[in-house]
C-alpha cells in the first residue's frame, strides 16, 4: 500500500475475519489459479477488440500505466488513468481521484 494509514483497524479486522471463515484463503486463492484457464479463455476475443471506450486504471505504486497496455491488446480506444498517491488498494487510498477518473472518463474528459 502506498499508504498504510488509509486501512484502519476495522478494515484489517473485516479482511481477517473473512480469510479466518472455511474456505476463505481458498477462495482469495482461487483467484490466482484460474489466471491461466482465464487467459485460455480470453484468447479467442483478441481477435475482436472490445470497440468501446474502455477506462484502464492503474495506481502510482501497483501497475501504474501498465493495466492500458494489456488494456490495448483487447480494446481500441483505451484511456489510461493511474491514480497518483496509492497501490493496490486504490478506492481506500485515494477515493478522490479515482471517483474524479470515473467522472471524467464518464463525462468525456478522458
């Protein structure tokens, strides 16, 4: 995290709690198994990219610009934002700017 202080003790609490159920690390790490099955299977659709506007968000301290550049390989239009001041947890770290990414994106600024 860019900034460790944007999680409170509740929020680390609720994570814990929900990683502690049965099941629950199996489930977070379900996420990371199935990227291969998930690339075999998004594969087919880079032959016809997505023709919409598509917003690619990264964070300054996780992916930065890097989420526009897998973004181009399936989309035409890709506008890129990266969240300044943040890491993996964007929405806790820096809500501002990215609730201002979506406005813009969404109002036509990008």
């Amino acid at each position: 995290m860019w900034d460790p202080s944007a999680l409170t003790e509740e929020d680390i609490d609720e994570m814990v709690h929900s990683a502690e159920q049965p099941g629950g690390t199996r489930a977070i790490l379900e996420m990371f198994r199935a990227r291969q099955t998930d690339a075999e299977q998004n594969r087919p659709h880079y032959a016809d990219p997505i023709i919409c506007p598509v917003l690619a968000v990264g964070a300054q301290a996780y992916l930065g610009d890097a989420v526009s550049k897998q973004l181009a390989q399936v989309a035409r239009d890709v506008r890129g934002a990266v969240i300044p001041a943040s890491g993996h947890n964007i929405a806790l770290e820096n809500p501002a700017a990215l609730a201002q990414a979506y406005l813009d994106f969404f109002s036509g600024g990008y």
